[in-house]
C-alpha cells in the first residue's frame, strides 16, 4: 500500500454535493454544469470512450429545465447535478444499445423508473456509457462499440459490466452515474477506477426500464466520487414501484441526515477464506489496512465464516445463464431489435438474427443456461445451483448474527490488461470471485477507495444484510473521512496535451 | 434425496444442440470453441457436487416473492404506434413474419 498523498484540490474535480452547493448558490447554472461535462467528455473520450452516444441537445433541454426550477427553489441536491447512464437503461425516444448489434437501432417506448426518478429530482443525463454486451462480462469488453479503458492506465480494463459509467466518474466527465450490478458490475468497475460504488439491496431499486439480463439478481445502483454521493443517488432512486413487483414496499429511510455520524460500536467481520490463495499481496494489504483503520476507529473486528462462499461462483454461472436464457429469448427479429436481412422459413429468422445480433459471450450464456435448464439436466445443474444459493444465503445470516458488515477485497486484483482474460471466459468468471455472492443472497454491497498498487486503484468491499443501506454508508464513511484516497484523480491528459 | 451426478463431457455434438434450442445460429468454425469453453465453465461448476443439499429447499429468488395484489383498474396501454415503432417488418397494424402455414402473401427475405 503506498502512503497516502495530501489531497491536491485543483487536480481534482467536484464531487456530486460541491457542484450541487455551487448551483444551488447561484454561481454555477445546469446549463454551464452540462456544457463542462460534454467539454470534458470532447477532450478526453477518445481516449476513455466511456460513452457510447451522447445528444448535446436533449442534455441541455434537461439542464435548461432544471435551472427553471432551481429558480423556482427546488431544494433538490440532484438538481442541474449530470449523470452518465449506462446504456441498458431505458429513456424514452433515446437509444439503448446494451452494446449489442442486436439493440443497435432501438428507440425504448419508456423512461426506467430509476431515470425516472432522477429527471424528477433535476439531474441532467450527459450521455449513455459502455458496458459487456446485455451486461455480460466483467471488462466492458464484450461490446459492439469496443472496449472501454481504464482512465488510471488506458491499456488497462475498466472492469465491467459498468466499466463505461465507472470510468466516466473516475476521468471527471460525471460526478455521479447509474449501473447495473448482476455479479458485481457496479462493485468491480468501481474498485478499478477507483470510484465509490453501491449494490443497493435486492428490490430497493426498481428494475422498470432496466433491461433484463438475470432477474432475480439484476440491481440498479449508483456510481460517485465519495460515499455521499452515492448516499444522494439511492435517496432518489430508491422506493417502491407499481410498474416492478419485486421492488420492496418497504419505506426509505433517510441516508443523508447521520451519514457523517460515526457508528459506536460497530462490529467489522472478516472472512479468513477471503485472504487465503489467489489473492495479490497488494490488495491484501490495502484491505487489511482499511480492516485495522476501523480497529483503530474504536470497531470490533469479529472473525467470521463463509464456509459456502467457494461455490458461489459456480452457483452463480448456472443460474445467472439459465436466467439470461430465458429473458434473452424475447429477442426474436419480430417485435424489436436485429432482423436478419436472409431467411427462409419463421426458424430460419429466429436462428439469424440471433446469429447476427448477438455476440460470443451473450451466445455462450445463453446456451449455457439452456443447457442447465435443459432434460435430463436440470436437476443436476439449475435446481443443484437453486439449492446451494440457499446455503450461501444462510452463511450470510448466520454471520450477520455476529457483525454489522463485512469487509472484504472486491477484486482479486487491480485492473488488468485490455486482452488478458478474453479468450479464456472461466478465468474471466472467477475474477467475479468476491462480488458474486451478494447477489446471491439479495444484500447490499459498496466498493469504496482503500489503496493503489502501482498506480491502480484498489477497491474495498463493505457488505451488510438486507435494507442495511444507512448502516453500510455510515460505515463506509467513517472509513472514507480518515483517507484521502477519493480525491486522487487519474492522470489523464486530453487530445491537446493539457492536463485538465 | 439422491440426485443424478452432473454431465460426461459436452460434446459438439451437445453444443450443437444447444445451439439449436437456444435458436442460434453458430457457424461450423465457432462450435470448436464454444465446446471448448462450455466443457471448461462445465467441468468448474461440477465442483458443486461435492454440496450436501438433501433437505435443502431451492432459493429462486433472492427476497421471498409473494403476490401483490392492486386493484383492476384500467390505465393507459402503449399505443399501438408505439409498440411497433421497433419492429423490423409491419402493416402497420400487425408484426410481419414469414410465412408459416400455406399460402403466398406472407413476406420473406431473399
């Protein structure tokens, strides 16, 4: 772990709550806040190519109307604030690609409920960001577009399948976005490009407008430079939703009000397991120096055990793909998306346009999963995975009995190389090793900023049980007021040369 | 209650199947490789063989799912306009597929 720097804050861009201030006073409009953003996306995308389109026109019409309510007094500490929005949630009119070739011309008929929620509240979308193809992968590489790179060292991931909306926050061109966390696809990218970011509990957020990869494990969640940033975007997103019945009826609690207050007596576990084997050093250290930074912070470190966690990735890779087969069955070349230009009979147009319009990882999940869904199969493989995914949910249970949250690694690794795990889909899936099990279980997760090793951001994970939200972000900001790590910013530098 | 051991080893022949199932099209040149990888993601979750999960009930779903019940009231349905804007081929009342059953006024590609 190297050794913290002081914070530099010219080199670094504002956080979602400092723009909001500048605003909300008066000395900075939406319109001006918009304009930045899309100058800084002009510098420095080609090389980050975080987004995937971006409409100039729409973002100012959102921002105009944001400043017409500031005005007009809107208290809300989202207005005129932008936001990237990964590109498998829908808003109407806009594209949504899912970096698929399959989506490529479609135009959604709806707004996602958690979009929704944000235009409500002022924010201002700045633009659709990259991801693995439908949210599959873990490197943004699987898109149509091609891949995303890594702001700290472009021949780097950015991880995935948020890696376009984690890298649009760490390179400053968004002080907040939106995700989608399947596996881990918020928590990885964040802790690659060294952003905080936030597995909400399963149905705290609606899913209305999020394209479907695997239902039962699909979340929305924030992306943002400090944990109150993140805090700021699940208070606006969060709640029940008629048009998704999954989301929880339960009310949402207030985030924001103690969230700088410190938890006495908080109880941090630790999963021996989580340190042993295929582990770097480097990530190691970070997380065990954030694990005795609590210590120091008057918690209790309680060791715990996960004694199922192992098979959570092989849990997960049945029943993830079994799920994705399923809901990626609707994409037929009839109804919307990709039509094979040649055909024969009805099948023929099926087989085609599936052919064409999808990719080689979306292709192997889906057969995966029809194949553990398939006779003769699916007692050994989907209702086996089903079974396993109850005894990975009881270990959580039974730990929570002993702690508050838990900290973790969120990755094995810093961010590896653009092109080293592509040819090779299990190593990729078990890169994945750390974050899968939240979803397993429904619980709520963050990545935040814990470390570097050699220029690369490495991420902490804080987990807790189910609608433990206010806990987790307390915690996970007690953490984050002794460190400076958040405020560091990549160097990155823009097409003329100049440093931002 | 015993349950059967997972997969011999996937086949091309199985993958091709698959394929088939799935309704993709998977040229003769990618069935190599998807073998490959699926025999290798196969073999890795066989490891969950080795669970004991007599009397464990199946986790469909990450929060216990009940119904919801609303009240039936009538609201607003996309348009039809809407619903078709997507689509590859309509009449503009209907999505348009190959034909199906006998007849010849059902399009097609060449």
């Amino acid at each position: 772990m190297t050794t913290p720097l002081p914070p530099d804050p010219a080199s670094s861009y504002p956080t979602a709550a400092e723009l909001s201030s500048e605003i909300r006073s008066g000395r900075l409009t939406a319109v001006a806040a918009a304009q930045a953003s899309a100058e800084r996306i002009a510098a420095l995308d080609g090389t980050v190519r975080a987004f995937l389109h971006t409409d100039a026109e729409r973002s100012a019409a959102w921002a105009a109307d944001a400043d017409r309510r500031i005005a007009e007094g809107s208290q809300s500490d989202l207005a005129g604030i932008p936001v990237a929005i990964k590109d498998n949630l829908c808003i109407e009119g806009e594209p949504c690609t899912c970096a698929s070739r399959m989506l490529e011309n479609f135009r959604p008929p709806y707004t996602a409920t958690a979009v929704r929620r944000l235009l409500d509240a002022g924010a201002v979308p700045i633009g659709r960001t990259n991801l693995d193809e439908f949210a599959m992968g873990s490197s943004t590489e699987n898109s149509v577009a091609g891949p995303t790179r890594n702001p700290w060292d472009p021949v780097r991931a950015p991880g995935g399948s948020s890696g376009g909306s984690a890298a649009a926050v760490a390179a400053g061109m968004a002080p907040i976005a939106l995700g989608s966390d399947t596996g881990g696809s918020i928590r990885q990218p964040a802790a690659f490009c060294g952003v905080v970011g936030l597995k909400p509990t399963y149905g705290r957020v609606s899913r209305y407008g999020l394209v479907a990869f695997a239902s039962s494990l699909d979340q929305i969640g924030p992306f943002a430079r400090t944990v109150r940033g993140a805090a700021t975007v699940l208070q606006t997103i969060a709640g029940h939703d008629p048009l998704d019945s999954t989301s929880l009826s339960d009310p949402v609690p207030d985030y924001l009000t103690d969230l700088d207050e410190p938890l006495a007596g908080l109880r941090v576990g630790v999963v021996a397991d989580h340190f042993d084997v295929g582990l770097d050093k480097e990530v190691a250290d970070a997380v065990q120096g954030a694990i005795e930074t609590y210590r120091s912070l008057g918690a209790e470190v309680v060791n715990v055990t996960l004694p199922h966690s192992k098979y959570s990735v092989a849990t997960y890779y049945l029943i993830a793909p079994s799920e994705a087969s399923s809901n990626l069955a609707r994409y037929d070349g009839v109804h919307y998306g990709h039509r094979a230009k040649k055909f024969g009979s009805l099948e023929e147009l099926y087989e085609r346009s599936r052919g064409e319009g999808f990719g080689n990882e979306v292709k192997r999940r889906i057969m995966l999963g029809t194949y553990a869904l398939s006779s003769g199969y699916y007692d050994a493989f989907y209702l086996k995975a089903m079974k396993v995914r109850r005894l990975i949910q009881q270990d959580y249970d039974a730990a929570f009995e002993q702690c508050d949250v838990i900290a973790s690694p969120v990755t094995p690794t810093t961010a590896f190389a653009i092109g080293e795990l592509a040819d090779d889909p299990l190593a990729m899936y078990l890169s994945d090793v750390y974050t899968i099990s939240a979803n397993l279980a429904g619980i709520p997760a963050l990545s935040l900023p814990c470390g570097f090793s050699k220029g690369l951001p490495i991420g902490l994970q804080l987990l807790g049980p189910a609608l433990s939200e206010p806990k987790l972000l307390r915690a996970a900001r007690m953490y984050e007021f002794t460190t400076d790590w958040h405020t560091r910013v990549p160097p990155l530098q823009d097409q003329t040369g100049v440093t931002p | 209650m015993a349950e059967p051991a997972a997969n011999p080893q996937i086949t091309r022949e199985d993958v091709a199947r698959v394929a088939r199932l799935s309704r993709l099209a998977v040229k003769p040149g990618e069935l190599k490789a998807f073998t490959n990888q699926l025999r290798a993601i196969l073999g890795y979750v066989n490891l969950l063989d080795e669970v004991d999960t007599a009397d464990v009930e199946p986790m469909a779903h990450a929060i216990e799912v009940r119904d919801v019940l609303r009240e039936d009231v009538p609201t607003p349905m996309l348009p039809r306009e809407a619903a078709l804007a997507n689509a590859p081929a309509t009449d503009g009342e209907f999505f348009l597929v190959p034909q199906i059953l006998g007849g010849s006024d059902t399009p097609s590609g060449k």
